[in-house]
C-alpha cells in the first residue's frame, strides 16, 4: 500500500463519524431456505448474497487495516 492512502486510511478512521460510517453500510445477510418450484433461482440468490457478505468483510477489513506506524 502506497504511503498515501496509507495516511487516506490513518486520516478516516481519525474521523469523529467513522463508526457511524461503518455501521451505516449494511451486511447483506442470506435468507433462509424456504421449498419452492424454484430451487435453483434461491440457490443463485444464496451464493449472490453469500458473495456480498464475503466482500462486505473484505472491505470492512480494509478500512479498519492492520495499525500503521502512525497509529
């Protein structure tokens, strides 16, 4: 990671709103299975939203990163 967004990252979570900030993206959580005809559209919709609570951690592990020498 470059050095500047390095000081981006330090500056953000320096930020009175930053919890506000995380806590304002929401996780998008699967639904439940419920027996249907369409098994296979609700088995797409599983992994989709699987997919996005996968990267929802990924980001949120970004944004709150490994403490920088500044820190």
């Amino acid at each position: 990671m470059s050095q500047q967004l390095d000081e981006l990252l330090f500056t953000i979570r320096q930020h009175p709103a930053f919890h506000e900030f995380m806590n304002a993206v929401t996780l998008p959580e699967p639904r439940d299975f419920r027996p249907s005809a369409d098994v296979q559209g609700q088995w797409a919709e599983y992994i989709h939203r699987s997919g996005r609570k996968l990267q929802h951690g990924v980001w949120l592990s970004f944004l709150i990163g490994e403490p920088s020498q500044q820190e």
